[in-house]
C-alpha cells in the first residue's frame, strides 16, 4: 500500500513539474521512410452472439426438501442434467451442507394452463424424490439423506 502511494506521488511530481516532458537534447527523427503500404485488416475477430452462449447455461430451480430421516424441511437449489419424457435428473445444493440427486416428474408450468403473465412463467412445478450426503464437508459426520423434492421457481438466465 505504501509502495503504491509513493509511486502515485513520485508520478504526480514528474507531471506537476514538467521533468516527464522530452528535453531537447533528445534524439529527433527528421524523416520517416516507408516502403510499401501495409493495409491491416479491420475486426479479424469473429463475432461472439453472447445470447447463443448463454441458452447453453441450465436454468437453476429453486425449490424445498424435505428430509424424511431428520424431519425438517430446507431450501435447496437444483440444476438439470438430463431429461425424458417427463422424468428429470437433477443435481443441486441445500444449505445445510446437503449435496442433492433429484430425480423429478414435472407437472407443469401456467402455460400449459393457457395463462400467459410474463413473470409468471418463471412458475414450473416438479416434485420428486431425493438422495444426498449431508455434511460432506466434514467426513466425520458425513451421512446419507433422502426424502421428498418439490421445486417451483425456474430461473433462467
């Protein structure tokens, strides 16, 4: 930190008194030569469609849990990985140490009700059946956890 303040100083005072500035005794260039004329080609780089990219990212789904060996519901966060006809696997992360595997159904969002609000379709019920390992941080207490998944929110990015 103090090295950084005495450089800022140390640069305020070559600028401030003009000791920066080219004296002239400085070696001058009188002519410049060029043989040929070089056209440099502009924006060489392809262009990157950001919007394409980012509908590779999986929505992230926000939901609840239920444990059926502690019998206390907790927030968790999920993300799917596959899907079939229904049926998906997702993986997630509840906050109390838990590391998920949901396997889920969804029943549905209010599109398929015919109702169309646009913040409203961030709304997308699936209910499933977890597994997780509980206190993965520390090994000692690890354990094994499961019981009943319902998400609701999907957030798209």
């Amino acid at each position: 930190m103090f090295k950084k303040a005495l450089f800022s100083m140390l640069v305020s005072v070559f600028l401030f008194t003009g000791l920066a500035i080219a004296q002239p005794t400085d070696p001058v260039v009188d002519e410049v030569v060029v043989d040929e004329v070089v056209v440099v080609e502009e924006n060489v780089a392809p262009v990157i469609d950001l919007s394409q990219e980012i509908d590779i990212i999986p929505a992230l789904k926000q939901g609840i849990i239920y444990s059926v060996d502690d019998q206390k519901f907790s927030y968790a966060f999920t993300t799917q990985i596959l899907e079939w006809k229904g049926l998906s696997l997702e993986g997630g992360y509840a906050p109390a140490d838990t590391l998920l595997g949901v396997v889920s159904y969804r029943l549905g969002g209010l599109e398929q009700l015919g109702i169309n609000v646009p913040i409203l379709d961030l709304l997308d019920a699936n209910v499933g059946y977890y597994v997780g390992w509980k206190d993965f941080s520390n090994s000692e207490d690890s354990k094994f956890d499961h019981g009943i998944a319902a998400t609701l929110l999907n957030i798209k990015f």
